[in-house]
C-alpha cells in the first residue's frame, strides 16, 4: 500500500518557539524543521557523542531532556533509541514512531509551552559549541546517477554521438560506494593521488590528482530495512527512508576517466564522502513534496515495478540546491563565497522511492542507517551544472572567481561549500544547513 508522511500541526506557518532564533525567518531549523543529528560538546559534558535537534541556532540535547522527563508521549522504544550515540536505531523505527519523537519534540519547543524554562535551557547548547558527526553508522553507501541533465552533459563529453547510454531510462544507474571515508561537513577533505593518463600520454603516472572535483547530490538515509530476499514495492518504498541530508561526492576526474570501464568508479570516489551532519525527516519534509519528474513525450514509461499511481503524484521533493566556493585568496581578502550553480532535486530523473524499489528489486537487503545519494543533481541551464567537470566543460572554460582567480578544477585551499533549502507558499521555510569541506595539498608520495 502506498504511504507518503502526511501534513498535520507539527507544519503550521504560525507556530513559533521559545528558542527567538527558531523564528528568524532565515534560520534553517525554525520548530517546523526538527532535523536529528549526532553531536559532542567542545566544553564541558563527557565528550561522548549524543542525539541533537536542530533548533535556530541551538541544539537540544534530546536524551538529556528526555531523561529530564521534558518529552512527553515519547513511547519506551523511542526513548530508548534516544539513548544512542548514533541515528541507526532511531532510523529503524517504525515512521509512526519516528512521528512521535517529531511531535514530542515540538511540543517541548512551542512557545505556548509552559515547561519551566530555566530547566528547559540547560538542555540546549549553542550551534557554536558542538562538533557535529556522521549522523549514521553507516553500514553500505550507494551512489546513483539519477540526474538526465548531468548523464546527458557528461556522457556528451565522453561520447558525442551517444550521450546517453540505452540503458538509462530504464535502470537507475548507480555503483556501490565506500562508506568508511564518509565524513561530516567541516573535515578537510585531502587531495587524493592515484593513476591517470594525461591526454596524449601513452603509458599513465602516478601522483596527485590534477582534476579534483565535487558533486552535489541530496543523500537518503535509509529508515527500516527489508529482509534479505524481499524486495521494497515502489509504493511502499517511502516507509523505507528515514530523511535526507546533503552529500558531496569529491571526485578525481583525471583518476575516474582512466580507472572507469569496465567496472565504474572505484579510487577516483573512494577517498572521501562528506555529508551535512542534519538528517531533515521525511515527515518535515511532507508539504513540500512534488510531482516525480514528467517523463518527455517520446520517453518510455518506467517498467511497472518502478512505477505508482502516488509516486508520479507526489514522488518528488521541491529542494533548491546551491554550490558556493571560496578560495584562500577570497578568505584573505574577506570575500564571501561565490555561488557557482543552483539547481533543483524535482529535475531528477527518478525519486528516492523508485532508487529504493530498483535497489531491492533483486532482493537486497537494506539497513537502517545506509546511504543512498542521489547523484550529481545537474539541471538543464548552464548555472544549474552540479559539478566542475560540467560547469567547465571538462576544463575547458574556467570559471572566474571575485578575485579574478580561475578554476577549471578545484585548488588546495579551495572551501566547497553546499546549501539546500525548501520553501512553499504558506509554509515555513526549512533548511539543511551546511555541507562543506576545504581541500587540503596531498600527502608526499614516495
Ligand atoms: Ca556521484
């Protein structure tokens, strides 16, 4: 049976919190928001990892208010969950439940609360004083390429006179990825070495790569797995995904183009993943669902197994996307970051129902926890490419940054950083946060 999180009071526009900053009509986590995430505090506390909430610029240490009996309703699992030092466990409940933890919350930080504040506070911390981590143990990470724009712009690069491969509108494409070298936002991302071919060059070399990139791709993490064996209907695929976050999938262009065929991307992905540390939920995600992408006329339609009444009507996300760089030279000369695209998640090919149908489609399992991105999210106008490779055409054509500086591809000391937000008409805006990382020279090679 099909399911999708439903709109109720945790969405209504009017509702404001006690924390001011929630209600600051640019925060990203007013109350309507909620998103978990794992933290430390720089300070004081035991220095163990705890479940968070986003809350304007606070974060509410969510077992310590629990355990201070401030979350009402909250059900013996959902409290226990909260005990964790990651999200996997939180993410394996029921979406019922999950709600619970979302309602539970919300009405903790309501402004017509009448809790007594003074305790209420001492579980908050500032944004400022927390390290914020992976949100998941994650246990496998796929990848897929669920963009048209960004297959069509690089497959052209590749192979002018057949851009797409005839496989694409019928199998999400996608490749196993490494879950060890996923890192939350803010860790120094290391220029990686491995082998390429310059052009021309007969034999390869070995040695830093000459062609870092990023990618800009929304990530999935998976909610209740499914039993090795059964596959996940489209329908129902949704009771499957717990909330999504940003991912940047930094990528060695000069290493990728020669390891790729025949067996896809390898060591050219594998050395570092970053997430935003924010896990925004389904269920706030819910008013601001759209139609899955309107397939052109000439177009097949999916096979049935990827295909559901509910998912063509509602199967998408209305995310707004953004990439913005900054060089050293731009930090030193106090420039603020400069926003090479903006894209949206509605232009993708295929949804995350449809990712997580194809993805069990033979049987495998899924576990709470997992990650699955998305892709480069690539848009069909030129400042709507969500990578390097595309944006300067391979390196053809540069892109100039404010202080005259040029970028085929990315520079030591260059700070990727990536934003997402969704907006509605009468509904509050909510926000992802940051995804961003700064690449850091390679290490020696002997
Ligand atoms: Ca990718």
């Amino acid at each position: 049976m099909s399911w999708q999180p439903p709109i109720d009071e945790t969405h209504d526009p009017v509702r404001e919190s006690w924390v001011e900053s929630a209600n600051d009509a640019a925060t990203d986590f007013p109350i309507q928001n909620l998103p978990l995430g794992v933290f430390t505090r720089r300070r004081g506390g035991d220095g163990a990892p705890r479940i968070g909430a986003a809350i304007g610029n606070r974060v509410v240490d969510v077992r310590a208010a629990a355990e201070a009996g401030l979350l009402a309703g909250l059900s013996a699992a959902a409290l226990e969950v909260l005990r964790s030092w990651t999200l996997n466990a939180y993410m394996n409940l029921a979406p019922d439940e999950r709600g619970t933890v979302r309602r539970s919350l919300g009405a903790f930080l309501d402004a017509r609360t009448l809790a007594p504040r003074r305790q209420a506070l001492s579980h908050l911390v500032s944004m400022a004083d927390v390290d914020l981590h992976v949100p998941s143990s994650i246990g496998d990470y796929t990848d897929f390429y669920a963009s048209i724009h960004h297959a069509t712009n690089v497959g052209s690069m590749f192979r002018p006179d057949s851009p797409l491969l005839p496989n694409y509108k019928f199998v999400p494409i996608g490749y196993h990825g490494r879950s060890s070298s996923i890192v939350a936002s803010g860790t120094p991302v290391r220029r990686p070495a491995g082998q390429a071919r310059p052009e021309g060059a007969v034999t390869p070399s070995f040695g830093p790569s000459t062609r870092l990139d990023y990618e800009l791709e929304v990530g999935a993490f998976a909610g209740p797995g499914n039993q090795l064996g059964t596959p996940v209907a489209v329908g129902s695929a949704e009771r499957h995904l717990a909330g999504l976050c940003l991912v940047n999938d930094w990528s060695a262009r000069d290493v990728q183009q020669w390891e790729y065929q025949p067996l896809g991307p390898f060591l050219a992905k594998s050395f570092a993943t970053t997430v935003s540390p924010w896990v925004v939920t389904l269920e706030a995600l819910a008013p601001f669902r759209v139609p899955a992408f309107e397939r052109p006329d000439g177009d097949p339609p999916p096979l049935p197994y990827l295909e559901s009444t509910a998912n063509r009507a509602s199967g998408g996300f209305d995310l707004t996307l953004e990439v913005l760089l900054s060089s050293r030279r731009m930090r030193e000369a106090g420039c603020p970051p400069a926003r090479l695209s903006r894209s949206h998640l509605s232009t993708m090919y295929w949804t995350f129902a449809q990712l997580v149908a194809h993805h069990t489609s033979n049987g495998c399992n899924l576990r709470a926890g997992d990650l699955l991105a998305s892709g480069t999210v690539s848009g069909p106008s030129e400042d709507a490419r969500g990578c390097l490779l595309e944006l300067t055409w391979r390196g053809q054509r540069p892109v100039t940054l404010p202080t005259g500086e040029t970028r085929a591809f990315l520079e030591d000391g260059d700070e990727v950083l990536m934003r997402g937000w969704c907006a509605r008409e009468g509904y509050r805006r909510i926000g992802f946060g940051e995804c961003r990382g700064t690449v850091a020279p390679a290490a020696p090679t002997t």
